[in-house]
C-alpha cells in the first residue's frame, strides 16, 4: 500500500507561485538601472543607454550569443535601432552648441 497520493496536476504544469512576483521585481531592477543611467548622464541619458544598448547587444552577437529577450528578436535590428537613436539624439543634443 502506497503513501502517497497522486496529484491533479503533472509538476511541470504547475506554475511556480512566486512567477509574478519574479517578473514584477526584474521590471522593477530594470526601472531602478534606467533611472539611476538617467541621474548620472542627465540630458545624454538617451545616446548613452542606446550607446550602451548598442555595443552589448554586438558583443552578445560578436560572442554567439543569439538568444535575445528583447521584443524584435534580431540582435542586427536590435544594434541597428539603437546606433540610430544614439546618433540622432547625439546630434539633437550637441547641435546648439556648434551652431554660430
């Protein structure tokens, strides 16, 4: 005679009950990293996250590492993006000062 009982459910179909609680504190981290970024660089926030962005991205790439989490899942597109937002917002913020 056995002891156990049989569950209703497989263990791997059960979801673990911290999941929300693990995903709400890795958006918070991320909330926390981006505005501490924005309290260091002020106003080249933007150019230095999307900087930033860029040249993690093509070492993740440079090093094989294709597993992206970010929404369009194409690291070129993703390296792409953000070189452009960093040059635009470069020049958007540094073109008043060489303007005469």
């Amino acid at each position: 005679m056995s002891t156990t009982t049989p569950s209703s459910h497989p263990p791997d179909a059960t979801a673990r009950p911290n999941d929300k609680a693990e995903r709400y504190g890795n958006l918070a981290v991320s909330f926390c990293r981006a505005g501490t970024l924005m309290l260091i660089a002020q106003q080249f926030a933007l150019p230095v996250i999307a900087g930033a962005a860029a040249f993690c991205f093509a070492l993740a790439l440079r090093h094989d590492n294709k597993n992206v989490r970010c929404f369009p899942k194409y690291p070129l597109f993703i390296i792409t993006f953000w070189t452009i937002v960093c040059a635009v917002s470069l020049y958007l913020r540094l073109r008043p000062m060489f303007a005469h």
